[in-house]
C-alpha cells in the first residue's frame, strides 16, 4: 500500500513525539508563546493598543507553560488556556488567531486524548467563553457582533475536529494491528492444531500397521513352534505365511512412510494406493494361517466408498481382528458388512472370553478400540464395543457412504 509523503512525515513526527515527548512539547510551547506574542501586538487600523503589555506577556506565558502539562492533565490545561484568553481579551487585545494559538492547542489535545464527552462539554464550554468575551470586548467596537463571534468560533472548531480525526485514527490503527495480531495467533493455533491432528492421525495408522502384522506374526511363529516336532509339512505353510504376514507389514510401513516424506513433486515416485475393503480377503488368509477363522457376511448393494471411509472401514476391521487374535479365547470371528441407506455398517464379534483381563476395551492395556473409535469420528462415523450379553466381544461402526465423484480424487 503507498503511502502519501505528508502522511509518512506524520507519522514520523508522531513516532518522535513518543520517543521525546518533553522536547517536542518544549518546543510546541515556544512556538506558541511567539504566535501569542505577535498577535497581542496587532491592532486594527486606526485604533489604539492597550497598555497592559506585560500582563499579556504574563498571561500568554502562564498558558503556554501549561501546555507543557497536556499530556497528564488535559483537562486542567484548556482551563488555564481558556481564562488566560479571556482575561487577554477582555483587557482589549485584538482577537486573532494567533492570540488563540495556544488555546487552540490545548482543545487540539484534549480531544485527541479524552473521550467524545469530556471533549464536547470542555470545547463548548471555552468556545461559548472565548465568543462572549469576543462579543463585549472594545477592541473591535466598530465591527459588527456577528462578525465578532463567528470568527472565533469557527477558529476553535478546527482544532476540536482536527484532534477528533486524529483520535478516531488512533483508535483505527490500534483496532488494526489488535486484529493483525488475533489473526496471527489464530494462525499459530491453527497450526498447532493441523499439527497434532497429524501426529493423532500418523499414531493411529502405525498403530494399526504395527500391531495388526506384530500380533499376527507372534500367532503364526507360536503355532509354528507348536507343530514343528509334529507336523513339519505345516509348520512349513506356517513359516511361509509368517513371511508374507513380514513383508506385508513392511510393505505398509513404507507405503506410510513414504506418505510422509511425499512433497508432491510431480516427478517423484508414485505411492502405493492406501489398503481399502478390497484388501478383507487377503486380511481373513493373513488371520486363517495365524488361527483365526474369520467368516465374512456382505448385505445390501455394495457401493463405491471415497479413499477416508475405505481406508477407515479397512483399518477397524484389522484393528478388532487383531484384538480377537490377541485377547479372545477363541479361534473363531464374524466380520458382517452392510449397505444400508446412506450408512456404512461394520460388525466385528466374537463369541470367546478375554484371556488378558479386559481384552479389546482399549482401557487398561492399549489404545486399539480409542483408535478405532477416533477413525471412526475422524469421517463422520460412530463406533462402539463391549462384551455381548450373550458372550464374547463386539466391535460395531456407522460410517457415511460418501461415493467419490469427478470433485474427489482418490487418496494415494
């Protein structure tokens, strides 16, 4: 935005004024003192000047050393300006702007320091004094009473609306830069803010990488410990599942990683598509070779789902899977996927007890069930689990159906 020469001079006058502010107020006060001065010397043409020089210089004197005083009392300062003129005046002394010098800047100050009231009771007060005193002075007899009084008065006014329009630009200013700097921290909050949805998010996806692949392969080396003096052949089968359950695992977590170090840049490497409900099958064989029987129920029409809620669906099913491999004394689990209107229903049951105290409830041991139940919140969705009445552990989700149009690209 440019900016006027004459307004970036008063702003560095201002700026001056606040670094030194007795200097400048000495010097204002000098100015005036001559303005002052000059104009107790001038007369009309023809008639004669009054006598009483010294007590002008006096009075002049006493009012311009209140000035000095404007910035604390401001008030009491266009009190003294205001009856040193009037005395100046009445003692018949030509009115002219220059006797009103100091005066005039005293009402400059107090309405660029007091509020709309004080200024409007004070102004009117020393106006309505300076005019009278006008009106019955001798020395402009031969002029007209009109002509007497509407010269001060519009004389008095400018510096009233002179100091209002500095005070409202002050006021101005001061609303700006307090809104620049709610802006400012709001934006510091915001980000703060992106920046721990992030952390909550990258949590929960390595969480459910880790922990999923982890119980699975601690499942499937246990069983393959378990048959290896009796059944060679299978634990055989065992071992090259737990390798495929391994490499799947690191294939995840570097598709993670990699989403993290992504920077968009077009010539980079592509990622590998985040894992959605085409990928149950693969999860149900990766469950079947650690012991987990998992058997899987669709309902309704299957319908298209945006990248969040496939990814979302996906990864509650692994996590309450994974909660059954680890906690239910069970090797038997019921996934069942229904359409319903405009809602996405997951169904994740068990019907065996937990065997490391209270298994899947996200409580006392882990975070898998908070987890899920933040994913789940994360789209829009809700979730719940707990123990079933009539046995076992139940994990149930509503998520939106949010088929993904030409408007939504597919996350990566």
């Amino acid at each position: 935005m440019n900016t006027s020469p004459e307004r970036r001079y008063a702003d560095r006058l201002e700026e001056f004024s606040h670094r030194r502010p007795f200097a400048v107020d000495l010097v204002l006060a000098a100015a005036l003192m001559g303005c002052a001065t000059l104009g107790s010397e001038l007369t009309l043409p023809g008639a004669t000047p009054p006598d009483q020089d010294k007590t002008a210089a006096v009075l002049m004197g006493v009012a311009c050393l209140a000035l000095l005083k404007h910035r604390s009392h401001p008030r009491a300062v266009l009190v003294v300006n205001a009856a040193c003129t009037v005395v100046v005046i009445a003692l018949g002394y030509l009115l002219t702007p220059l006797l009103l010098a100091p005066v005039m800047a005293a009402l400059y100050w107090l309405a660029t320091q007091s509020e709309r009231g004080t200024t409007r009771v004070y102004g009117l007060a020393t106006m309505l004094a300076v005019t009278v005193a006008a009106a019955i002075s001798d020395s402009m007899e031969h002029v007209s009473v009109l002509l007497r009084t509407i010269g001060p008065f519009f004389w008095l006014l400018l510096p009233l609306a002179a100091g209002n329009m500095t005070r409202l630009r002050r006021a101005y200013l001061t609303a700006v830069q307090a809104r620049a700097e709610h802006a400012e921290r709001t934006r510091e909050e915001e980000a703060r803010l992106r920046v721990t949805e992030e952390r909550m998010r990258i949590a929960r996806e390595l969480h459910d990488v880790v922990a999923h692949h982890l119980a699975l392969a601690n499942a499937q080396a246990g069983t393959a410990a378990h048959l290896a003096l009796t059944s060679p052949e299978q634990t055989k089968t065992i071992l090259t599942d737990l390798t495929g359950t391994t490499s799947s695992a690191l294939r995840e977590l570097k598709a993670t990683l990699g989403l993290l170090r992504h920077s968009g840049d077009p010539d980079s490497a592509p990622l590998e598509p985040s894992p959605g409900l085409a990928r149950l099958p693969e999860l149900v064989s990766a469950c079947a070779s650690a012991g987990l029987e998992v058997t899987v129920t669709t309902e309704g029409e299957p319908q298209p789902l945006s990248p969040g809620i496939d990814l979302t669906a996906f990864r509650i099913v692994q996590e309450a899977l994974t909660n059954v491999a680890k906690h239910a004394a069970t090797q038997v689990a019921h996934v069942r996927i229904e359409y319903a209107g405009t809602r996405l229903m997951i169904t994740v049951s068990n019907d065996g007890a937990a065997v490391h105290g209270d298994a899947g409830t996200g409580h006392s041991r882990g975070f898998g069930v908070m987890g899920m139940r933040e994913r789940a919140r994360s789209v829009g969705g809700e979730l719940c689990a707990g123990h079933r009445p009539e046995g076992g552990f139940e994990v149930s989700t509503a998520l939106p159906l949010q088929p993904y149009g030409a408007g939504e690209a597919a996350a990566p």
